[in-house]
C-alpha cells in the first residue's frame, strides 16, 4: 500500500484527479493546500453518507465538464 502523499504526487505528475472516500488522504490533501503545495485534485465522498450511485453519477458529470486544470489544488466533496 503506498502512502497517500505518494498516491497524490504520482497523480500530480500524470495530471489525474483522485476520488476517494479515504479521510487519511481528504487530510492530506487539506494539508496541501494550507501548505500551499500543488497537486492535481482530489474528489472525496463520505463512505457513509453517499451512494455508490451517486459517486459515479456525479463523476461523470465531473468528467464531462471539468478539464484537470479546473479541479487543481482543490478538494471536490460529492454530492454536488
């Protein structure tokens, strides 16, 4: 299992947006951008309180209307 700093530089380096409902790598990603350190993005949803349904519905729309660029140093929390 690789940690989560390393899951979000790697993203970072390919220019992919991670969805999770991981609250180790929400934090750090919140980490991030107090510090101000660039990273690609992260969509996050609360494993309890969203629908697996919901998750992909809404990121499909995210797919299809954001670029990577639009969603950089930002945490996106579904439901939208």
């Amino acid at each position: 299992m690789f940690p989560n700093r390393v899951l979000l530089d790697r993203a970072t380096e390919l220019r992919r947006v991670l969805f999770s409902q991981d609250e180790d790598l929400l934090a750090e990603a919140n980490h991030r951008q107090r510090e101000r350190i660039p990273f690609a993005g992260v969509v996050y949803a609360h494993q309890l309180h969203v629908s697996i349904g919901t998750c992909v519905r809404d990121l499909e729309l995210i797919a299809r209307v954001a670029d990577p660029e639009d969603l950089a140093d930002r945490v996106e929390y579904l439901p939208l």
